[in-house]
C-alpha cells in the first residue's frame, strides 16, 4: 500500500516538460561519444556530480550540451522514442513538450529533416503505447530575433501535420522581456497556435504580467512568483490563467529552500488554477509520480486533492474539448478503482455524495 504506487498507476497528463532536458543521462553519453563531444563527465556518476546545479547560468550550460549532442535525425528519433518510453513508465498518457528548434538551426542542422524524424517517430511511439505527445516549439528570449522567425515557421508547420499544440516562450525573463515577440505570438494564434510563456520563475510579477500582455500567454510556464504580488495572484485567479508549476526544479534552482517553504500551497489556497510538471526530468533527477508524492509530504494533501491537481492538467491541456471530458473521466475512474488497492481506502472526492 503506497500513494505513490497510487500515483505511478494514475493516468496523468504533464504539459511543462522539455524534450532536450527528457534526455536520459546514457542517451547523452552514447551521442555525446558518438559524435566525439567533450563533456565535462564521460560516466553515470560524473554526470551526477555535474547535475547538482550551482545556478541558472550552470543549468544553461548542462542544457546546450544535452542540445548540442543531437546532430542527425535519427538522434531527434532517439530522443522522441526515450521520452515516449518515460511517460509511459509514470503512467502520463498526454504530454506537451516544449522543444527549441532554434538552438538547432543556430548550429546548421536541417530543420526540415528533423521535423520529418520527429513526427515519424511520434506517430510509431503513438501506435505502440498510451503516450500521446505533442509539441510546443519555442522561442528564446536571449537569443532573439534570429531564431524566432525559423522557430514560429517551424512551429506552424508542425501544428499543419498535427503535431504541434502551441508556441512557446523561455529563456532569460530576468534580463529580456518578451515584448519584441508580440509579432511572432499573434502570427501563432493566427495560425491556430495556443501560447503559453515561461515567467515568474526567475523574475518577478513584471514578468507575469508582461506576458499576460503583448504575447497573450494562456498558460504561465512556473509563474511562482506572482506570490509577491497579492494583486496579481487575485488576478490570476480571476481569469483562472492555469500555471504550470514544477516545484523539484524550483526548488534545484534556488527560489525555495524547501517544499514546505514553496509558494505552491499560497497559490493553491489563493484560487489559482494549478497543475504540476517536472521541467527537465532526467536534469533534475524526479518524475511525475514522484513530484506528487512529494507535494503530499509537504503540504499534507491527500489523494483527492492529487487527482483534482492532475485532472486541473486536463483541463488546462490543449486537447480537444471531448478528448479532455473523456481523459478526466478516465483519470476519475481510476482513481476510484486504485484506491482501495495503493491505499486500501474508497476515493472521495470532494463534492461526491
Ligand atoms: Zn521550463
């Protein structure tokens, strides 16, 4: 008996995961000594050590390398056929992936192709598991213009052959507002693309409400800091902007000295729509299952308020209407049907008879 035997067996949806930072530490080897790129480590250990992050710029750094180690298609294929494999084992049936093409085109590498690689691949990854993906192509602030035009192009590309659900933003909110890719946002929405926007993470609630402006990002990537900002938080709340919130990589890069000290459970209770992700599951060392369980242990919650936070990420997914009744149903099914096995009690959710 275990909630998170409960929770592995849960189907979840994840809508903040990065594919570069889903890279298995052995897949970034293998590549790594494929293509004759120097790592700072060359062994499972190495690369634990080199894990433990001192701060933003260092995770940039381990970041690139994941990026620069994907030089073919069949590299990308990799990737995709990992990650798929991943959700699958914590049980996530649909997950948005954040991935930055623009990274890729900087280094010369066909785009084209590697669109072709990643939609066979997801397709095949679809036939064979539960573990539906989806892409979010995004921009990076710092970088700039340069790649912005190829990243939207290739995003609206993707979402013709549907495989792409939105257009992202991320990078250094601190140092770059988004404002200059208001343009590239409202070509997305033009073409049928959501928006959603990493901010609040490492900048404060200008950084929100920066991109609840010009980009009109309908879901906040983290957006923990809006806690600063009692106005802001009631506002988020008001418009019920979902905030996709991912505490283990909150916690590694420094905004909180622990769980317990997290801003989650205040955002909670101040009525903001929530639902939880790990950002970069093979860089910060967690999963799904995991990252749930953990909120458990900090904040007390039981297992309704865990299903209601998973169901919160159907809702706020980009599925289709149907798909996301039909998906939270599932979910609500199961979890009656787990219950008294992982937790040998019945579900009660809130609001049940
Ligand atoms: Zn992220």
């Amino acid at each position: 008996m275990s909630l998170l035997g409960f929770l592995a067996a849960l189907p979840k949806v994840e809508l903040h995961v990065h594919l570069e930072g889903a890279m298995p530490p052995a897949t970034l080897l293998d590549l790594a000594r494929r293509h004759r790129v120097r790592l700072p480590a060359d062994t499972l250990e190495g690369l634990r050590d080199w894990f433990r992050f001192r701060d933003f710029d260092h995770f940039v750094e381990i970041y690139l390398a994941c990026s620069s180690v994907l030089r073919e298609p069949e590299d990308f294929q990799r990737l995709v056929r990992d990650f798929a494999a991943e959700q699958e084992r914590q049980g996530i049936r649909y997950s948005e992936v954040h991935f930055t093409i623009g990274t890729h085109w900087l280094t010369g590498l066909p785009i084209d192709e590697i669109l072709d690689a990643i939609g066979e691949t997801i397709r095949e990854e679809e036939r064979r598991r539960p573990a539906r993906i989806r892409l979010i192509p995004d921009i990076v602030r710092d970088v700039g213009a340069k790649t912005a035009d190829p990243t939207l192009d290739w995003a609206i590309e993707a979402k013709k052959r549907g495989l792409a659900v939105a257009l992202g933003l991320t990078g250094r909110e601190a140092i770059c507002p988004s404002e200059p890719f208001a343009d590239h946002f409202a070509a997305a929405a033009e073409a049928g693309l959501h928006c959603v926007a990493h901010a609040g993470e490492h900048a404060g609630p200008a950084s929100i409400e920066s991109v609840l402006g010009p980009s009109r990002a309908e879901r906040i990537g983290h957006g923990v800091r809006a806690v600063e900002d009692e106005a802001l938080v009631a506002r988020l709340a008001r418009q019920r902007t979902p905030l996709e919130v991912c505490p283990t990589s909150n916690l590694s890069l420094g905004l909180a000295p622990d769980l317990a000290r997290h801003p989650f459970d205040r955002l909670r209770r101040a009525g903001c729509e929530l639902s939880v992700s790990t950002d970069d599951p093979a860089l910060f060392g967690v999963d799904l299952p995991r990252e749930l369980a953990n909120l458990a242990d900090a904040f007390g919650y039981d297992a309704e308020t865990l299903v209601e936070l998973v169901v919160a990420g159907v809702r706020h997914s980009f599925l289709p209407e149907e798909e996301k009744r039909a998906l939270a149903a599932e979910v609500e099914a199961e979890a009656r049907r787990l219950a008294p096995l992982h937790l040998g009690r019945g579900f009660a959710p809130a609001g049940a008879a």
